[in-house]
C-alpha cells in the first residue's frame, strides 16, 4: 500500500517555483499566475515569511511544496532540526500540499532516521534518494530507492544539484526505471537540466533558476528551454520572435524584473510542451 499524501497529485508534469521567500517578490508571482511553489523552511525562518500573508497575493491557492533546505545547508555547512522542522509542517500543514523529508546530502542514514522520525509525528513526507552517496559503500544503496518506491506515491531525487554535470545519466536511468516498475512518480530536486528534463518522465521538479542571479533567461525554443545570458544581445536578437511571443523585447531584459517574468512564463510554457507535446 502507497504511503496517503494529503491530496492526490495530478499526473501532469509541473514545475515549483523555489527561491519564493522574499516579500519582494510575491505580487510578481501573483501577477504572473504562479501555481506551483516550493518553500524552504531555512529561508521561511530567516526571511520570518508568515504563509497566509504570501498566500493572501493569489486569487486562487497555489499547490505548496515544503523542503528543508538541505541543499543549502549542505553548502554552508548549516544544520536542520528535523523536530523543529516537523513541529513546523504540523503546525502549517493547512498551507502545504507536499512535504519533502528533512535529509542530509551525503548521509544516507540520518536522512532514513528523518523519515521515520517525521512519520512518527504523523507527517506525510516525500522521501528523498541522494546521488552523492552513491559513492559511499553501501550494499542497500538500491534496495532504499526500491522500498521507497514500492512504499510511496512519490520519490524525489536529490543532492545532485551539488555536483551539476558530474552526475551520470545511468544514474537517473536505474532511478527511473525502479520508480516506474512500481508507478511512483518522481520529482527533481534543484532539477533544470534541458537534456535531463526531457530524457526522462519527471512528474515534477523545482528550481529557483527563474530569478536570474547571473543575469540568465530562458528562451523557448521548439521542444526545449535555451538559456542565453540578457548580455549576449547578439544571441537573443536571433531569438527575438520566441522573447515576443512571451510579451518582452530583448532591449527589455535589462531589468531583472522583466527576466524573472519571462523566465516563469518559460517555465509554463515548457510545462504545456511536457504535458501535450506542442511547441513553436
């Protein structure tokens, strides 16, 4: 018997929109329709972010997502109180349709003592399957991506943010292939690679790649997302038909502002390109 999730998961293939903590932001995702948010407990805490004032920016609910913040804490070196964080998804779990597991990249075993813990305390958490300990010596490295599958409707793949383009296609080719012999749908943690992304049969993944820190954007193109950087003026003046479509001209990309929205209405766009295989 699958593990119950609080609401039963539409099959179609969605993007959360993470890194959404910041006040800043929240009438931009609200005029832009944002219907998938992740949240991290991490930046819920240090941005002292109050759930029902975000939420209170949309006309209708977006599907909510909690996550640790492993990854973060993982490159600060920054530790999470799986009993705080739980107390946390408790008290909140009105606001939040998805709960990922407290994990630890790079420990295998705390991450399994999480999940349990979490479920004692009546959570239903989504468990997490970390690429980085595949290098650790364990002869149940598999066999816990297998219970995880046979036990629960949805498995997340994670910790391979870490180590960008280190992490080996077969990898996800064994991950994917136990989770769909069991019919367990698989999200992606930090997940934005293209060649990933269209490889493979994700039900869902996050990134917070949309508030274009390095000043990227992403561009649709045919089946796939292109990120070009607003300076290659000379890139983007050769995609300006697909930047208009979506309601900006390249001189317009500038203003991080701008490239947030047009990152999350790529973002959508690719989203209809996964779910019913149109495109431009």
């Amino acid at each position: 018997m699958k593990t119950r999730l609080k609401k039963t998961p539409s099959k179609k293939f969605q993007i959360f929109i993470a890194g959404t903590e910041k006040k800043k932001n929240w009438n931009l995702l609200s005029q832009e329709d944002v219907k998938n948010v992740l949240m991290s407990r991490i930046y819920i805490k240090k941005n002292k972010v109050k759930i029902e004032e975000f939420l209170s920016n949309f006309k209708k609910k977006p599907l909510m997502m909690l996550d640790p913040g492993a990854y973060t804490t993982h490159t600060q070196g920054i530790e999470i109180n799986p009993v705080d964080y739980g107390n946390y998804a408790l008290e909140n779990e009105e606001f939040f349709d998805l709960c990922l597991n407290c994990d630890k990249i790079g420990n295998l075993e705390t991450t399994l003592k999480n999940q349990i813990l979490l479920e004692k305390m009546g959570l239903d958490v989504i468990p997490l399957f970390h690429y980085v300990e595949k290098k650790i010596n364990n002869k149940n490295y598999w066999k816990i991506l297998k219970d995880y599958a046979d036990s629960y409707g949805i498995i997340a793949l994670g910790g391979s943010a870490s180590v960008r383009s280190n992490v080996s296609i077969e990898w996800f080719k064994k991950c994917f292939s136990l989770a769909s012999e069991r019919n367990s749908l698989v999200h992606g943690c930090g997940m934005f690679s293209a060649e990933v992304l269209n490889m493979f049969p994700w039900w869902s993944c996050d990134s917070s790649n949309w508030l274009s820190f390095r000043g990227e954007v992403f561009i649709p193109q045919y089946n796939k997302l292109k990120r070009v950087n607003w300076r290659e003026q000379g890139r983007l003046f050769l995609l300006s038909d697909f930047i208009e479509d979506l309601g900006f001209d390249p001189s317009m990309l500038y203003d991080r502002r701008n490239r947030m929205r047009l990152n999350i209405r790529a973002f959508k766009w690719y989203e209809s390109v996964k779910n019913n295989g149109s495109s431009w």
